[in-house]
C-alpha cells in the first residue's frame, strides 16, 4: 500500500515542530542531517493518527510510531533507491514534506515520483517498496520521516 495524503500538518504544526528541532543535536547520516522527535510528540501523532482515520484502521502497520526523525537534505543531496532497514519490527513509513521553498528532492517510489508539497505526507511500507529521494537542486528539504511497528 502506498497512501498521499495532502493538509496533513497545518502550517501551525510545522512552526511547533520547528521551534522543537531548531535546537536539537543534528546528526549527520549519508548526504542527511537528523535529529530524533519522539515518538509521542503531538505531531508525530497526528501524522499517524491522520492515515488510521483515512482507511479506517483497516491496516495495522501504522498502529504505533517505532521512532520519527526531522530529515535534511541539503542543496546538492540525494538518497538512492533502498529499502528500510529501521528495525525488524518496522511494518511502515511516512514521510511528511515540512516545506516546499526548493527544488528536486522529489520523493520517487518504485518509479512514481511524489511531488514535495509542504503538509503533504506519503505512506506506505520502506521494507517491500524500493524508493529514493532525487537530487535537492536548490535550497534544502526538511521532512518528517517516521516508522511504525505493530503494537
């Protein structure tokens, strides 16, 4: 399964998520800049929460948040097709765009290529589903990637 869902996160959201990861220990990872949110972060939540109400709780993938994580992808910096390897017991992954003020860095799964729309948010399960992030051209893309485990 592979769920887009626009409006995810309200501009309000974002700056709240901002004014928490602006401060946070950045780690580098490949081409990336991190920093863990938790997993019980009101906005983490809602993002999880946002794909339980849109298919009515039929899928148990997205039942609780393993670990999420603010993602940077700074000018110049790409991701090439992989699967997630987070944990054994992750059964999903979202991504949600926390801005759209670049260029490239479009999300491509199994060759369909999403366009970074800030708010918008893509599910579906990293294990099964090869995918990549394409070239940031100009600027730098900030997402909010988080894992799911069945609970």
């Amino acid at each position: 399964m592979i769920h887009i869902k626009d409006n995810s996160l309200t501009d309000s959201d974002i700056e709240k998520l901002k004014r928490i990861y602006i401060n946070q220990n950045w780690e580098v990872f490949d081409q990336t800049n991190l920093t863990v949110i938790p997993p019980t972060n009101e906005i983490v939540q809602k993002i999880k929460n946002s794909i339980n109400s849109d298919i009515n709780n039929k899928f148990t993938e997205f039942n609780e948040v393993d670990y999420s994580q603010v993602i940077i992808y700074p000018q110049g910096s790409s991701k090439n097709f992989h699967l997630d390897t987070a944990s054994e017991k992750t059964t999903g992954t979202s991504v949600t765009f926390l801005n759209d003020d670049f260029i490239g860095g479009e999300a491509v799964i199994e060759g369909v290529q999403i366009a970074p729309i800030k708010g918008r948010t893509y599910y579906m399960d990293g294990k099964v589903y090869k995918h990549a992030v394409l070239n940031v051209i100009k600027g730098a893309r900030f997402t909010l990637t988080s894992w799911y485990k069945k609970d």
